[in-house]
C-alpha cells in the first residue's frame, strides 16, 4: 500500500492560480509545460478548462494506483466523462517529487498523490500549479493550501482494528486499551509514519499536541511494562493466523483488511477520547505536459461522485456536504466517532518532532518491554 509512511516535511508558497472563472493558468512552454514564467493572468472558467483539458486528451498520474483509494472507478469516470487517456506509475510521497524535479525539461507526469507533508515541501521546491476547484469552500482550512497549491482530498485517521475471536471485549477508548490483557501491536516507530502517527494520537488523546508528544510516549510506556507492546508490520497474512489481537492503524487500511479477510470477525473504531487526523494531497506539476487535464481532474475528485469513488475504497472524503450512497456509507466507521479526531495544525513542528521520535521512543518506551 501506498500508506502515509514518509519522513515529514514543510515549505512556504509561491504563484496564483484559481479555477471556476475566478483563476488563472500558465501557458504551454516550448516544451509543452506549465510554466510560472510564462504566465499572462489570463482568467479561466471551468468550462474553459474542460475544452483545453480535452483537446491536449490525457492525463498523466504518478501515486495513484487503481488499486488505493479506488482511483480505478475515478480514471474510469475520467476517461468516459471527459475522453482523457491515464496512465499511472505508483510511487511513494518523495519520489513523486523527485520526478517531477528530475523531468523538469522533459516531463512526463501531470498530477500526483502526496501525504500532506508533502504538499508544502513541493510548493517550496517550486513544483505546483496553483488550482482551487468549484468546491474550495466546503475544504477546512487545515486541509488547504490558501492558493490552492495542495489540497486534501481524503483524510486518514489512527483507528483501532478488533479481532473478534481474540478479543471479546473490543476496545472502545484508550484507556479501554489499557486495561485489557491482550497484545497492542504497533507498526515500527523507528521507520513507519502510521507508527509516529499513533504515538501522536495518544498524545492527542491525553492533552498532547505536535509539539507535545510526552503524554503518547507515558501512554505506551505503560502497554510496555505490562508486556502487551508488539511491533509488527500488520498485514492480512498475520490477521488471518491469529497473531493480531488488536492493532493500530489508518482507518482506510483497518477497514480494507476487515472487509479483505471477514467483516464480521473484525471490529474498526476511532477511540473516543481523541486520535490525530491527516490526509493526502493532490498537486499539480508546474512543468506538466497537460495542465489542464490535472486541473479538471483535481476537479472531478473534489465534486461528489469523485468524494464517492474515494469512500468506495475506504478513504474517507474531506467533504462531509456530499450526500453518500447508503451501502458506501455502511463500510465506513460512524460520523459521530470522529468528533475528537483533530489535524495537525504545524506540520513543520511535527517534522522537527517526528525526527526525534525514534530515539524518544526506543529511550522511553522500548526499555521496558519484557
């Protein structure tokens, strides 16, 4: 899986461009990509874009595999809708751009799919096209880009995954957790981005913060003394022997193996005293070959069916205005067990934290371990 494990990283913002009749776009080059340079402030309305976007006929993607996120059903809809070809390679958040850095005289790629971590170091790698689509209002502040050079476009959440046959009481709360007498398994903090993550939500949970990460490290400092800390690489191989009582891990990711292996022998909830909220990013390469082909497909993800496609594969919608199918809705954990999740609001503060992390972790919380 293409999970939200990456070193975390920030930058600042440059340039200006807004879609919906209110925005501007850059021009081709001599190359055939979106310049900065170039850029004549010439407003576009949508529907303008949605000309330029058929006529250059594709879209090319790089992290956005058929297989994540249901991104199959949304190139299927772009292709039918709109008449693009797509054509994607998958590659982690730091790869991404680092190809489009690369091929800046000879692009390929036209749109990615980042950690939200990302999306600012791109900007300040100067790698964005600007592009806020019709549904810029219903984004939160947290999940945007005030230009438009990222925003979020589904949003993961550190949840509790139940085997039902190990566990008959399935945790609820973190202090439930605490109090059971079955193994915690936690992905390696030393490496995994889900892990420091985790240790965050605790932190969240118990008056912690980015920058406080102290009440996280007390909290599974105590799971350790009482011998019930595991670190696994959770997979549905593992599951399905037996050797996962309960696991943390992205709500997206819970789900897919809950629903993968036998939904009704596992359990996935958001525990109620709090849990951390991040999210991916579109961006839109500054040199890419087919500017506008990006733009209206940051677009149709943004708009309802494109929100839908993402909850059909787990990943939950950034906009919570958009009227869910009945069935899509059902595979998704509860609304309401969300109220206590909260983003990141620094993420250059998380950077500098989540580096000191692994030490902080094996000091405080892997020495107790029996």
């Amino acid at each position: 899986m293409k999970a939200l494990q990456a070193t975390l990283l920030m930058g600042v913002l440059t340039l200006g461009i807004t879609g919906c009749g209110n925005g501007t776009t850059p021009p081709a080059s001599s190359t055939g990509a979106a310049t900065a340079t170039d850029n004549p402030q010439k407003e576009l309305s949508l529907e303008e874009i949605t000309n330029l976007a058929k006529k250059e006929g594709q879209v090319v993607s790089v992290g956005m595999p058929d297989g994540w996120a249901n991104w199959k059903d949304t190139w299927n809809d772009v292709t039918n809708k709109y008449g693009l070809t797509h054509s994607d390679t998958d590659l982690s958040s730091s790869e991404e751009l680092a190809k489009f850095e690369a091929e800046k005289d000879n692009p390929t790629a036209d749109i990615g799919d980042v950690g939200i971590s990302f999306g600012p170091l791109a900007v300040e790698k100067g790698l964005t096209i600007p592009y806020k689509t019709s549904h810029w209002n219903d984004i939160p502040d947290w999940a945007k880009d005030d230009k438009g050079n990222w925003l979020v476009a589904y949003q993961g959440t550190i949840a509790v995954l139940t085997d039902k046959k190990l566990v008959k009481n399935p945790p609820k709360s973190w202090d439930d957790l605490l109090k059971g007498d079955y193994k915690v398994v936690v992905d390696d903090v030393a490496k995994s981005n889900q892990a420091q993550m985790t240790v965050l939500a605790a932190a969240m949970a118990h008056g912690g913060s980015e920058s406080n990460i102290q009440p996280g490290l007390d909290y599974f400092a105590q799971l350790a003394k009482q011998g019930r800390l595991a670190s696994m690489d959770v997979k549905p191989t593992n599951l399905e022997k037996g050797e996962v009582p309960v696991a943390l891990l992205w709500d997206f990711t819970a789900l897919g193996y809950r629903d993968k292996i036998d939904p009704n022998r596992y359990e996935v909830s958001i525990l109620k005293e709090g849990s951390v909220v991040s999210g991916y990013t579109t961006i839109i390469n500054k040199y890419a070959p087919h500017p506008h082909a990006a733009m209206l497909t940051r677009e149709y993800i943004l708009s309802d069916e494109g929100q839908i496609n993402l909850a059909k594969g787990y990943a939950r919608p950034i906009r919570t205005n958009v009227k869910m199918p009945e069935d899509v809705t059902k595979k998704l954990i509860p609304a309401e067990q969300y109220q206590n999740a909260k983003p990141i609001h620094d993420y250059k503060v998380w950077a500098d934290m989540a580096k000191k992390l692994p030490q902080m972790w094996e000091e405080q919380v892997l020495v107790n371990i029996k």
